[in-house]
C-alpha cells in the first residue's frame, strides 16, 4: 500500500528533484515535466503546490540559501581568529557548491539573468551577506593588525568572492576534473597571503 505523502513533503521531494535536473540538463533546458516525471507525479500536480515555474525557482532558490546560510554560521562558530573565519567561509561556500553542483548553471542561466527577476534578486541577496560577512572578518583582521590596514574591506571581500566565482567557472568548464576544495584551499592562501599585513610582519 503506498503512504500518501504530506503537502510539505511533496513539495521538498519537487524542489531537491528541480535542483537535481538544473545539473543534469542545465537550467534553461528544464521543464516542469520533466520535473513531474522525476518524482512520478504528473505535471498538473506540479502546479498544485507551485502555481508557476518562477515560484518553483524561487523554492529552489530558497532551499540553497538555507543550506547556504547555516553552513556559514557553522564555519563560524569554528574560531574566533579572523583568517580562520575567513578560510572557514570560503571552504565550506566550496563544499556546498560541489554538494549543489547546479549553483553554477543556475547563476549564468537565461531563467536567471533575464527571466526570472525575484530569482535574481534572491541569488544577489546571497551573495550580498557572504560579501558582508568576509567583509567583517576582514575589519576584524585590520583592527588585529594581521591584514593591511589600506585594504578596502570590501573589495578585499570581492576579490575573495571573485576567487570563488572563478574556480567554480573553471570547475565547471573542466567538467569537475579536479577536487574543489583542496584548490580552493591553495588558490585562498595566495591570496591572503597577498591581503596580509607585511609591514607589521616586518617590524616584529
């Protein structure tokens, strides 16, 4: 006898199958029947928990930031010394990327850049807090004494964002062919390295 599932539970089952086939067939090329056909409902029952395909987007969207968000507060809470923080935020941005591997496609995707405004915003909101939160620890590394105190706080978040966008790109374009994080881990040394304060290096 099959155990009818709650409205709750079909709707997560819809929207982890939507992210799935956003990596498997790519975004623009995903269909609400080939969702429906990937849970094994049919496409009108699709529609009975998600009246568009923008607000399944928008479900999706909102399933990774909640996977985003409390993987951040756990890197966090892992140290109280800001170059840890910051590493902490940027591998475990790595490792949800390779667990979500669509983010990616999602982010250069038609439905997002010109279809799907609430999907856009979503997305740039995302990225908005991760920038914030890089941007804090590195206040905090400037009044340590431990990043160079002419550094813009913010671009030194964008340039470490900029350093995951562009090993995700490279990730992706080279079909996965290398492991995210231990990449990601060199990549992120060099470049703090290169934010460090050298002159108080010098003089101690």
């Amino acid at each position: 006898m099959l155990v009818r599932k709650s409205a709750n539970e079909r709707k997560s089952e819809i929207v982890t199958a939507m992210l799935r086939l956003a990596d498997e067939l790519g975004p623009d090329r995903l269909t609400t029947q080939s969702v429906a056909d990937a849970v094994g409902v049919t496409q009108p029952a699709i529609f009975r928990h998600f009246a568009t395909k923008q607000d399944l987007w928008l479900a999706v969207a909102e399933m990774i930031s909640d996977h985003l968000t409390t993987a951040w507060a756990e890197a966090l809470g892992t140290s109280y010394d800001p170059i840890s923080r910051i590493k902490a935020l940027i591998l475990v941005q790595l490792r949800q990327i390779e667990a979500m591997p669509a983010i990616p496609s999602i982010l250069f995707s038609r439905e997002l850049q010109v279809e799907n405004d609430s999907l856009r915003t979503s997305v740039q909101g995302l990225m908005t807090q991760l920038i914030g939160l890089l941007q804090t620890e590195l206040l905090a590394g400037q009044a340590a004494g431990v990043f160079n105190p002419a550094l813009s706080p913010k671009d030194g978040a964008l340039l470490l964002i900029s350093l995951v966008q562009g090993l995700t790109i490279r990730w992706t374009l080279g079909k996965r062919d290398f492991a995210l994080v231990p990449e990601g881990r060199r990549l992120l040394d060099a470049q703090l390295g290169l934010l460090r304060n050298t002159q108080a290096e010098l003089s101690q």
